[in-house]
C-alpha cells in the first residue's frame, strides 16, 4: 500500500510539473498520435466558443465527442479553469488505482483457482505456477506502468478526453470480479456511450458474472438488462439537454463513417485517402467489422477465461478503432503484468516491443519531415502508423497465446512427450 | 439601326424576327434607355484608371416582357428569370487593386470571380437555383463559375444589403460564391461584351480591345442586375443592368521621361462617336493640375467633359505634360487591409492588418470565409490595435464549416479606433483532403477567398478587399492508391490470420520430424 501511495504521489507531481511547461503541452497536445478529431482539447474548447454562437456543440465540424462530457468539462472550466487539469490528473489516479486493485483480485482468483485444482495439475510444473511473489508485486507494477507510461502521461498533460474513456474501461475491469453488475455496467456503459467501440466488453461483464459469482447470482442475462438500463438513461439524459437526437448520433456518425482523414496512429485515415471512391462502403464496412466482429470467435474460444478476452478485446478496440492514439494503448499495457507468469512462451518479444518502441520515436519524426520540413511525404509516416499497428496485432496475439499454452502446459506437463517416449516433441497449432 | 444579336435561328426567321422586333422597338422605345460613359482618372504618375460604365435601363410595364428584348440582353433576362433572381452582381477581376496607392475604385472588386445573388422572395429549392444560375452564367461567360459550389458558398448576414429594391432582403435569399484562382481572358471578355447595344464598335465601348486590355495592371469587368424605384414612393420599379470595366495601365516606363500618353497609346485604338442608341454618353477626365488635354475639353468643376454625341470621328484624346513629375505621392486612403497567411506546419493562420487613417472611429463589417479543409479555430481570435489594447467586436457571427461542406463564415461588426492599426488574426489547422478530391496541381496550393470590409457610406457602401491567400495542405501520395490498399489490407490479414489461429485451433503435442 505504501508503495501505491508513493507512485501515485510521484506521478501526480510529474503531471503537475509538465502542466507548467506550456510549449510543452502545446506541442504535444498537437501530435496527431496522442489528439484525435474525437478526443482533442483545442476542439473542445471550439466546440464551447461554438455552442456559446450557436447553442449547439457539435454543429460545424469542430467538436466530436459526447454531448455529457463536453457539458461536464464546459461547467467545469467554468467554475476554475485550473479545474480540468485536476481532473485529468485525477482520472489517471482513479484509473491507477482502479488497475491495482483489479490486478490483485484477478491474480488471487487466479491463484485460488490453481490451488484448488491442484490434484488436476501435471506434475512437475512448478517451475511455471502462478506464485505468491506474483501476487504481491504484479498490481503495484500494473498501477506503477499505468501511471509512469509515456503514453498516459502524455494524454493527460494533452487534456485529451480518451483519458475519460480510459478511466471508465478501468473502474469497469475493477468492478467485473466484484459483483456489481450494476456498478461494471454502469463504467461500460458511459465508455460506450462516449467511444461506441467498448460495445463488445458486454460479453466479458456476462461471462464473469457466469464465472465470478456466488450460486445463485449467476444470470448472464443481468448484466446485459443492466447495460441497456444505463445506455438508455445515458440517451435519455443526453436528449432532454440538446432537445435532439441528431446531435446525439452525431458523434457516432462521426466514428463509423469516418469522414475526417487527419493522420493518426490508426490503419482508416491514409486508406480512406487513397481509397477510389467506388470502393469506399464496401471497404467502410470491411475496416468496422475487423474492429467489431471478433468478440464472436474470441468470446467463444476464451470462454473460460473471461479477463483475458477483456485483455485482447481492449487491444483490438485500440488498434482497429477509427481514431485510435496512443492514450488508447495504455490500458493492456499497464494490464500485461498479469501475465507475466507466462511470458516464457511469447514469440520475439525482443523484436515485437522493439518494434513499438521504435514506431512510438519515429511517427513524430517522420509527421515532422512530412508537414513541417516538407522533406518526406506521407508515405513515411504511414509506414511508421502501419508498422506500429502492426506491433500491436503481433502483441495481443502472441500474450493469449502464451497465456493459452502455459495453460495447456500446467494441465498436461511441461514435458511434452506425454507417451513416456524419448522422442523430441513440439506443441503445435492443430486444426 | 438593328437591334439584332445572333440568335442562332434560321435566316429566314431572322429577317422575319428583324421585321417584328423592330416594330416592337419603335413602339417600346421609351421603356428602355442606354447609357454609357468613360471615366479617366491619373493615378499619381505612374498609372492611368480608366472606368467604363453601361446602363441599360428598362421600364417594362407590368412583368418582365418574357419575348420581347430590345436593349436589355436576353441571355441575361432568361437568366433571371428562369432561376427568380432579384438581385445579381458578377465581378471577375485580373490583379489586386492598391487602395493605398490609388484610393477608392468607382467599382470595387475582388481578385477573382465573385457572384452574389438575392433570389425573389418565394423561392423554393434556391440551392438547386443557385447551382443551376452558377452553371447559366458559366456558359454565358464561359468561366468556371460552375466550381461554385457548396464548399464556397455562404449566406452572410450582414455585409451584403441589396442594392436596389426587393421584397424581402433576409440571408436566406443571398448567396454569395467566389473563385480566387479564376483569370479574367478574352475569352470571357468577348461574351461580355456582346451583351453591350453596339458591341465595341461605338462610344467608349470601342477602347475595349483585349489585346491592350490584357496589357494592363489591374483589370476587372462586373455586372450588375437590379430593380430600382422611379420615385421615392416606390410606386413602380425599373431593372437596371450595370456592367462596367475598370483597368489600370501603367503609363511611365522610366523615371526620367514625360509620363505623356494617349488614348490609342494605351487602348490601341481613338475613341468612337457615341453608340447610336445611346441616351447619354460621355467622358469625364479628372487630369492631374500640370497635364495639358488635347483635344481641348469643356470644364465642368474639377473635371474635364466630352459628349461623344457630338463627336464626328474617331478622337484621340492626348494627355502632355507641362513639366516632369515628382516621384509619386500614395493616396491616403482612409481604410486599408492587408492579409497575410502565418503560420508552420499543420498549425496555420490569417492575420489582417486593418489600417483607419480617418480622424475619428470607422466601423466596418469584416466577412472571411474560409474553406473547410482549413479548420479555423473561432478561440483563436484576436483583435488587437498597435497599442496592444483587444478590440471587443461589436457583433460576430461565425459559421463553422462541415467537412466537405460548407466553408468557415466569420463576419463581424468592429469599431476601428481613428489613426490606428488593428491586427486580427485568426487561427486554422490544416486539413486533409482524400486524393480524387484535391484539384489538378495539387501542390500549387488552395486559394482563399480575400477578405471583404464593408464600409457604411452615405450612398450605399464601400468595399476594402485584402488580398487572395494561397495556402498550402498536406497532400497524400498520388501514386501510391494501390501499395496503400495492399499494404494495409496486409495488415488486417495478419491481425485476421492471428486471430483466426487463436480462436479456431488449440494445442496438441506432435512429434518433432
């Protein structure tokens, strides 16, 4: 406890202290990998000036964000200005903190559920079990990552809203043990409400309230009823502040039609681009499905194991999302400790973690040569755009992978010739 | 006398036409007036203005006379009537016109194409009207007025008024389109000039030979079409159609030599008795003190005056003078713009310099309008005067633009303090624009409409416009459609083949071959 108290402490006075850089911020809140047309200050401010001429904060195409929230921070500004950046601050905070303690009730289920099965286990696997030490140091790593991550740092000091989003998905994960669906509903809800994508984590609140609860409290259907309930409300409020369900929508078009090609660390922008305008539905359609579509397959195969679809899902959301930035890779990042029992299987994780290292530094460089210096073109940073995405498949795929192999390897043995044989054997992928 | 244009009818309806229309002329005779006049104004020493100015007034009895033209041009009334205008005022102009050097023009323009257009009040679907007039008037000036479209019009609120008299002058029925990057050529003069009774072959009009009117500095041609009241009861209306030319030639080559010049020195060509269906026509000169004017003209006030009526010949008016010229004294003028585009990178901006040499406060109406793919940022506003101090504006309305929609609308009412500058500059992030829709020569840049200031004036309004900015955007890679589609499709198989393994397969163990 401690230890959580000096990180955060830490890592609120690191915020405070870049706050007062203002070239700082100011130039970073205008990356296009960290300010999104979704999630930027500079457009919610217009949006404010905007809805002062007009009454309308999303008319024109400034401001793209939820009507709630735009409403929340406007009457925030209003009473301090030195206000929103506290609550920034905040979010990451109550997010770090929210991670922690989700990270070590996680890790105790998962530990409980390994000794409990302990006559099941192979024998000889206790060079990979999932250990105390674990247990003790893996949340305080999580929160520790969470809030010293260059990426949520930077997204705060921005004042980018997907700090928001972020800080929902976090009380939502730290909420799916609990047992309150109304409270873990009620997070994913207001993430949906404000980014649409977050949709599919339904499917992990209705497994965990399957896997998670008490007999007798185990309706998946509850958490579904719950999540509409707040949606609606969500709607409802929204409604009677704008007078119109147009403007509601709007900010949903706006993500699934996606008409602004601002560069951003994401695959849509220099497609749609380039794209020949013939093809544009069809391919509309292709890039929302990829970004929608595989919490079917993973919620099916990952059914047992309802936190780490949560894992690979927020990956997904992250990289497939329409405007995605670097605020949105956070939240699995701070959450892949949890699995770091089982990062002997991961495949190159040198090459892969390299490969977003490297992806992070050049995307500015290469926006630099491109818009400023006018020295390269826009190829150059969408090979940087499209070679981070891709670091994000290879991660998210190879961490279930391994997460699923060290699995396989506690229930059947780390020897794999099971028949007693001398013969080398290899774990394969088979159909 | 004919009243015939080609019509493109047969001959012999022609000859039947002449026949007919010039009876209805005769009797109509008294309905519709032209008149035509040339004003010539030294600008310091250096440059000479001269300002052409056709009326054709038309006093129909109850309706617009839907067969019958006589002086009015028919292409302009179908025009009108066809798309239920009110109001239209087209200007096109070559080169920027320097109030600082040269004062106030008779008519003011902008560089570029502009439209502006009342529509009748009434009018139903007048975005389709408006695109169909655009269209009309394209083909008749055979300009690109038909790029006129939503992404460059808008309907400000206060700075247009109508000119004449309408029904109802509420925004709704205005809209107003400009193309910055649109030349003025012969081949847009010559249609004008068509619409003229005699062409260019009588009056003022036969100096308008575009050869020497491509020579010039500044050249702008506009016309004008309204309605205007005979009495101040308004009790019956005329239509009036104004088309001018205004060009400015340079007249000194080099320092030491008389600036002396003539008409044919400078238009090629004297000038011609006046057109015969002409009501009025006539020259006013306005010489510097030291210039002698041959022939010698009647002085009416300051100003020299011909009737070209009484002409006989052709006349070459000669302008000599007595001693050399000092170096060239600019005008003050008493309120100047100046526009100027800031700005590195994706981050960008519009700052004018407004100047107010007038001995007491100016208050004038600011209208940008600025293009979608530049996204003005309204928080960025300022209006500072060169005391540091901000000006508060009087009254602001902005319209924010749609991503390929309708473009930035920022007017505003401000007051300029006397003898000061007022630095307003505006914030803009550059835009992104999908490959098919960025113009051929992407690279060169995308104009922005000038910034237009209006001036309440006793008689009608005064017009500053600032000066066309090109901006430069962000331009993909044109080639690269087919490597971009492959590439990222590459990726998306990589995430689908990735994920396709983990949910459809699982672990078994085999042996090592």
């Amino acid at each position: 406890m401690t230890n959580l108290f000096v990180i955060i402490s830490c890592g609120v006075l690191l915020r405070t202290w870049l706050l007062q850089l203002k070239d700082l911020t100011k130039w970073i809140s205008k990356r296009p990998e960290v300010s999104t047309p979704q999630t930027s200050w500079s457009r919610l401010v217009e949006g404010f000036v905007i809805s002062k001429q007009t009454g309308n904060v999303h008319s024109g195409d400034s401001y793209h964000g939820s009507t709630l929230l735009s409403a929340f921070l406007f009457h925030l500004q209003a009473l301090s200005p030195l206000l929103v950046p506290a609550v920034f601050i905040a979010c990451d905070v109550i997010a770090a903190i929210s991670l922690h303690n989700f990270a070590k009730k996680f890790l105790q289920k998962e530990l409980d559920d390994q000794n409990s099965h302990k006559s099941k286990l192979s024998k000889g696997v206790d060079s990979i079990l999932l250990k105390l030490h674990h247990l003790e140091n893996v949340p305080t790593l999580v929160a520790l990552i969470y809030l010293f991550n260059p990426f949520t740092i930077v997204t705060c000091i921005s004042q980018s809203s997907v700090a928001f989003n972020n800080l929902f998905l976090a009380l939502y994960v730290a909420h799916l043990m609990s047992g309150s669906s109304i409270a873990t509903t009620l997070f994913l809800a207001l993430s949906t409400y404000e980014t649409f994508y977050p949709v599919q984590l339904i499917i992990v609140a209705m497994l965990c309230q399957h896997k998670y609860q008490k007999e007798g409290n185990r309706n998946a259907a509850k958490p579904l009823f719950c999540f509409i309930f707040w949606l609606l409300i969500l709607f409802l409020v929204s409604y009677l502040r704008e007078g119109s369900l147009e403007s509601i929508f709007s900010h949903y078009k706006f993500i699934l039609t996606v008409p602004d090609q601002t560069p951003n660390i994401g695959i849509f922008w220099y497609f749609f681009t380039e794209i020949f305008n013939h093809f544009q539905t069809f391919f509309l359609f292709v890039f929302q499905i990829n970004a929608l579509f595989f919490f079917v397959p993973l919620s099916i195969k990952l059914r047992s194991h309802p936190i780490c679809l949560m894992f690979i899902l927020t990956c997904i959301i992250s990289t497939f999302k329409s405007y995605p930035c670097v605020g949105d890779a956070t939240l699995w990042i701070s959450m892949l400790p949890l699995w770091s029992h089982t990062f002997k299987y991961q495949r190159q994780p040198l090459i892969v973690t390299v490969m977003l290292l490297t992806t992070t530094i050049l995307c500015p460089v290469m926006w630099h040569m491109w818009i400023v210096a006018h020295s390269a073109n826009a190829n150059f940073y969408f090979a940087a755009s499209l070679a981070y995405t891709t670091s994000h498949i290879f991660i998210m795929t190879n961490t279930v992978m391994a997460y699923l192999k060290w699995h396989y390897h506690i229930r059947k043995g780390v020897r794999l010739n099971l028949d007693g044989s001398t013969e080398k054997a290899v774990l394969r992928l088979m159909n | 006398y004919t009243t015939l244009r080609p019509t493109g009818q047969p001959m012999h309806f022609n000859v039947l036409l002449f026949v007919v229309v010039s009876t209805v002329s005769a009797s109509t005779s008294n309905n519709d007036s032209f008149h035509e006049s040339l004003n010539i104004r030294v600008l310091g020493n250096e440059q000479v203005y001269s300002f052409f100015n056709f009326t054709t007034n038309w006093d129909f009895e109850n309706e617009f006379n839907k067969t019958h033209y006589n002086l009015f041009p028919r292409s302009i009334g179908q025009i009108v009537q066809k798309y239920e205008i009110a109001e239209l005022h087209f200007t096109m102009t070559q080169g920027l016109w320097r109030y600082q050097l040269w004062g106030f023009p008779d008519a003011s323009a902008p560089t570029g194409a502009q439209v502006w257009v009342w529509f009748k009040k009434g009018t139903r679907n007048i975005d389709d009207k408006w695109k169909g007039f655009t269209n009309a008037l394209s083909g008749t000036f055979c300009a690109s007025l038909n790029l006129i479209n939503h992404e460059v019009t808008v309907s400000p609120k206060v700075s247009f008024r109508p000119t004449g008299v309408v029904e109802s002058a509420d925004n709704s029925l205005l809209r107003h389109g400009g193309l910055s990057r649109e030349n003025l050529c012969t081949e847009n003069l010559t249609p004008w000039m068509k619409l003229l009774p005699c062409g260019s072959k009588h009056g003022p009009s036969s100096l308008l030979n575009p050869s020497s009117l491509q020579h010039s500095r500044y050249l702008s041609i506009g016309l004008h079409y309204n309605s205007l009241c005979h009495d101040v009861a308004c009790s019956s209306t005329y239509v009036q159609l104004q088309q001018h030319v205004s060009v400015v030639h340079d007249i000194r080559t080099t320092l030491d030599q008389y600036p002396n010049f003539s008409l044919a020195s400078i238009f090629d060509r004297p000038l011609h008795p006046s057109c015969p269906l002409a009501t009025t026509s006539h020259t006013h000169i306005a010489p510097p003190l030291d210039v002698d004017i041959t022939p010698t003209m009647e002085t009416r006030g300051q100003l020299k005056y011909l009737d070209l009526r009484n002409l006989n010949s052709p006349t070459n008016i000669k302008f000599t003078w007595r001693r050399l010229p000092r170096s060239p004294t600019p005008e003050t003028m008493g309120i100047g713009s100046h526009c100027y585009i800031t700005g590195l990178g994706q981050d960008g901006g519009i700052t004018c310099l407004l100047t107010n040499n007038e001995h007491y406060n100016v208050s004038i109406i600011f209208l940008q309008v600025i293009p979608w793919y530049l996204r003005a940022q309204i928080h960025t506003l300022t209006v500072k005067t060169n005391t540091g101090s901000d000006i508060e504006p009087t009254w602001l309305s902005f319209t924010p633009a749609h991503i390929r929609g309708s473009p930035h609308n920022l007017e505003m009412v401000l007051s300029l303090p006397r003898e000061s500058r007022v630095t307003l500059s505006l914030g803009f992030d550059r835009g992104f624009m999908t490959w098919v829709t960025h113009p051929p020569d992407a690279n060169h840049g995308f104009y922005i409409q000038p910034s237009m200031i209006t001036i309440p004036a006793p008689h009608g309004v005064v017009r500053v416009y600032g000066e066309a900015l090109l901006v430069n955007i962000p331009v993909p890679d044109f080639s690269m459609p087919y490597n971009v589609i492959c590439l990222v499709c590459t990726v998306l198989a990589i995430a689908f083949g990735s994920l396709h393994n983990l949910s459809t397969r699982k672990f078994e163990v085999v042996p090592k071959s």
